[in-house]
C-alpha cells in the first residue's frame, strides 16, 4: 500500500490524537475513563478503513515500544498484561470496522456513519471483555464471575461510550461534507 506524506500525516495526527486522549484519564478500576474511544472512531470514520486501523497501528506500537502514551501515562511491553489492554489491542478492529460500514459505497451517509459508530463500540467491547477476563481470571487468578467483568468493563461506561458514539457520528456527519468540498476528502 502506497501512502502519500497527506496520508501519513494524516496517520500520525490521530494516533496523536488518540494518546491525547489517554492523558484525559479518570482511574476507574482495572479500566481508567478516557477520551481514547473518541478518536479511535473518529480515525475510522473520517479516514476509512485502510488509514484509520494504520493510525491506531502505530499508537499501540509506541505505547508498546515505551513510550508513556497509554492511560495514566503507561507504556511498554508491561502493558500487555494490564486488564485494560485487550480495549487497546481492539482500536484497531474497532477503526477498521467503523470506517468499513461508514464508507461503505460512494459516499459516507450519515446513516452508515452512525451505524459504523455504534458497530465499532460494540467490537470494542467484544474484545476487550474477554482479555479483561483472561487477564483477571486466568493470569491474576482473581476468579471473578463474567457478570462481575461484565459490569466493572462494560456497564459502567455505558453511558459515556454512547456520548462518545453520538460525538463522533455528528462531528463526522460535519466534517465530511467539509472536507470533500475542500477537496481534502480521502474517498
């Protein structure tokens, strides 16, 4: 895949963005509250498929390398045996699937983005419950119910993952028609 310096800057800027959005962390148990999910979506939704699950490709290997761009100002190898880091590995899944079915066809509906929006947290949860469960049950031997992983993972942040969702559907809902009359559009 042939990426252009556009595109690479483009890359760059929203892993950025999503460890900016680490650094806006609330510890809140094993899994902190973060602004992290924001623009995971947002990477796929506004740069698609192929872009967006690259920028979140090079967030986690910076985090993974050393580099403290994690929540709480983590890094390295460590943080693979965090609970919290199964919701990591899945923003590049989480990128990839919202900008598939948001730019879906020849143009992004706004209904495509919104569906890409709720789909996209919905994978973040199926992946990143199971590894929180693994990481808890299996390696820290906590032996706590899937209800237990359920609500301390997933209820909890209901509610703010849908404020999240509806941010990034209508920013991207704004934004696109900008970008595209601009001629900056990646479709």
């Amino acid at each position: 895949m042939k990426i252009s310096v556009r595109e690479m800057s483009l890359v760059a800027m929203f892993a950025g963005l999503t460890a900016v959005g680490a650094m806006v962390s609330i510890p809140f148990g094993e899994v902190p509250i973060t602004m992290q999910t924001l623009f995971v979506i947002l990477s796929g939704l506004i740069l698609g498929p192929k872009l967006g699950p690259l920028s979140q490709i090079v967030y986690v290997l910076l985090g993974l390398a050393g580099a403290p761009i994690f929540a709480g100002f983590t890094g390295g190898l460590q943080s693979i045996m965090a609970p919290s880091f199964g919701f990591i590995i899945s923003f590049i899944f989480v990128s990839y699937i919202a900008g598939l079915i948001s730019h879906c066809g020849k143009s992004s509906s706004k209904i495509n983005i919104w569906i890409g929006s709720f789909v996209g947290t919905i994978v973040a949860y199926l992946i990143g419950l199971p590894y929180m469960y693994y990481i808890l049950n299996i390696v820290m031997g906590k032996g706590l119910s899937f209800g237990t992983i359920l609500n301390m993972g997933c209820i909890l942040f209901l509610p703010g993952d849908l404020f999240k969702f509806i941010i990034a559907s209508v920013a991207t809902a704004k934004i696109l028609p900008i970008l595209k009359k601009s001629g900056l559009s990646l479709n």
